[in-house]
C-alpha cells in the first residue's frame, strides 16, 4: 500500500493518513478506501483511473463537476435528503494527479453513515435501490446531454458489442470447450434482439450507466438509499439501460460470481419491488413509448453484460479485471443463464410492469 498511501497524502488536505485498504469489488478501476486521523469526515475513496478503459479521464472530471453542481443545487432548493459524492481536490488545487507511472488518481468524499451491499437484503432494500436510481434519473433528468461528455465510447450500445464480439471471435479462430459452444450458441440465437432498445427510438437523455445494487448507498440508521455513487458513466444515453442494469444486478440473489453457473435465476419478487420504488420518481418523466421497452430493457442487459464478458475472455481478458484464467467465461455464463430466466418469467414481468405504469398514472 506504499504507493496509494504516498497518494493519499497528496489528497488529505493536510490531515494524517492512518490507513488505506482495498475497497469494493469494481472490475475496472483500483478502489481504496483511506482513514484519516480528523474530527469529521474521517474518510475517503482513492481510486486509480484505468486508463486502457478511459482513455480520457479528464472528462470523467469534468462530467463529475457538471453534474454534482447541478445535483447540489437541485436538493438544496428542493429541501431533499440526497447525498452526491464531492470531487476532493489535490494539494496543488487540481481534481486529479498524475503519478510518475502515467497513473490518473482522483479521490472522492464518502457517503457518511452509509454502506452498500452486493446483493439485496430484502424487498424494502429492493424498493430503496429503485428509489435510488429514480431519483437519480430525475434530478439529471432536466440536464442538458450536450453539457456531458461522452466519457465511454459505445458504452451500453449493445449492436456495438456484438460488433466486437464478432472481431474477437474472428481473431480466436477455433474453441472447442462446451461452455464456449455454448456461449455461441446463446449468443447466435438473439443476434437480432441485440438491436431491439437501439432500433426503439427512444431519447437520450443523461443516464448513470452503472446502477448496480452495490453502488446504492444505504443510510445506517434509516435503512434508506441516500446516494448512488460510481459517476464515471454519466452520460448521455438510453435510461433504459440503467433501469435493465438496475434489475440485472439486483434480481440475481446468486450474484456475478455465482460458483454454480447453472443455477442462477432471476427472482421476479425483487424485480417487482425495485420497479416499485424505481416507478415512484421515474413515472413523472417518462412516457408511454418508454414503459413500452421495459422488459426488453431487463431482458438485453443482462444478455449484454454477458457477451461483453464473453468477448473479453475471447479476447484474452484485456478490459475486466479477473482473478483466475476462464473468469470472465464464468462471469459469461452466470448474465447468459440470467438472461434465460429473464426471458422464462417473461408473462410474469409484463404484468407486474403492466400493473405497476397503471398505479402511477
Ligand atoms: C464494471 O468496475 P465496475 O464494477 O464499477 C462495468 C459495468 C458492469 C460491471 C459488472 C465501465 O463496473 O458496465 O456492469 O463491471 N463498468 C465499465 O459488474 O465497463
Ligand atoms: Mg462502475
């Protein structure tokens, strides 16, 4: 930890650093979480940008001010209780440093009295993550997509990914294991689906792109959702995304590291429950066409999540961290076995959305 706790210090406006340790589970960025020695707010998130996926961080920066600047005035005037992560500034001023390795380091407040959680707890839980990215939908909802920066290109714009599975496939050449015929398989079969959100002529508006249940801030006391944190994917895009997202990583009580790939299944109980809580901000700005796509939204996601991870292994894991050879394989198999049961509770799903858009009109 020689070098984040060398970094650290050059964020700890001139507060003792007492301990830095790894933080989260994220697949692209280095996440630390540092202790400081101070009366209030005696922590901090360090994170290392990964430069190979974002290759223009100072964008990220400049989104992050935009949009917290936006946020924080929005609550301030409408007298809410929600917390946005504030961007903490370098000894010499600047919002990000760059170490002698070329390494991008930014270093953000933490949600105070908060934790969050890999996978849901409960059906309350699930309603306070829906809740979350509602309300984080709506206060971006009036923020003009030209003043964010496209921090991802081709982020969550599934055709494009079947693009670069095709190109990796190609470049592979033959692979005989079942469960890489399998992945082929699967994929094969929904070729056409991949264009079905993109094809659906539905708006760009600002979107999270990462709402997934362990980026919710939870309060400690009131078992509330005060923050949705993770704002390197802001940017202009299909709420859809966000919504499918939201439910990809919530309804699968297995998580994306299920051991027993097979056994993973989507759980339409807490589908239901994080619609709900979702529906109570989101329904005021949203419209017919939008409610329209919602399961299609849930059912692409997950199947997206999948290829991406699928082409990463075809592609010798060059852009999510893994822990073993065949991980990203694995982590294929569990969002491509999500997907089938998505597609399975399908009826099930158009009802409870169906019910859902009625109690909110
Ligand atoms: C990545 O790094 P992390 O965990 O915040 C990925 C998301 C995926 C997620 C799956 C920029 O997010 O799109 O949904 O892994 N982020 C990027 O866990 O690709
Ligand atoms: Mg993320």
């Amino acid at each position: 930890m020689e070098k984040p706790t060398h970094i650290a210090e050059q964020f700890s406006a001139g507060n003792r650093v007492v301990q830095v340790r790894e933080f989260g589970n994220g697949n692209i960025n280095d996440t630390y979480l540092v202790i400081l020695e101070a009366q209030t707010e005696n922590k901090f998130v360090l994170q290392r940008i990964n430069t190979h996926v974002f290759q223009h961080p100072q964008r990220i920066m400049q989104n992050m001010r935009v949009f917290t600047e936006h946020v924080h005035r929005r609550v301030r005037e409408e007298g809410l209780s929600w917390k946005t992560p504030r961007v903490m500034a370098a000894r010499d001023g600047s919002d990000f440093l760059i170490d002698e390795e070329n390494g991008f380091w930014r270093a953000i407040s933490f949600i105070q009295d908060s934790q969050s959680y890999d996978t849901l707890k409960d059906l309350n839980h699930a309603r306070e993550v829906g809740y979350a990215l509602g309300m984080f939908q709506k206060l971006i909802s009036d923020l003009p997509i030209e003043s964010l920066a496209d921090t991802l290109e081709g982020f969550h714009i599934t055709p494009r990914y079947l693009q670069q599975y095709d190109n990796a496939r190609l470049r592979n050449g033959a692979h005989d294991s079942a469960e890489v015929r399998y992945g082929m398989k699967f994929v094969e079969e929904r070729r056409a689906f991949a264009h079905t959100l993109e094809k659906a002529g539905l708006p760009l508006r600002p979107i999270h792109g990462d709402p997934k249940v362990n980026n919710v801030m939870i309060h400690n006391e009131t078992g509330r959702a005060i923050s949705l944190v993770d704002l390197d994917t802001v940017k202009p895009g299909l709420v859809h995304y966000d919504i499918g997202d939201c439910l990809r990583s919530g309804c699968n009580p297995l998580g994306e590291d299920a051991p027993d790939w097979e056994a993973v299944r989507f759980d339409p109980e807490l589908g239901s429950a994080i619609l709900e809580g979702y529906l109570t901000e989101a329904a005021a700005f949203l419209t017919e066409k939008d409610f329209a796509h919602i399961f299609d939204a849930i059912r692409l996601i997950a199947f997206e999540l999948g290829l991406r991870f699928f082409t990463d292994h075809l592609a010798g894991d060059i852009y999510f961290k893994v822990k073993y050879p065949g991980h990203n394989l694995h982590r294929a198999l569990v969002q491509f076995k999500l997907t089938e049961s998505i597609e399975a509770h399908e009826a099930e799903l158009q009802n409870i959305i169906g019910r859902l858009v009625a109690l909110e009109k």
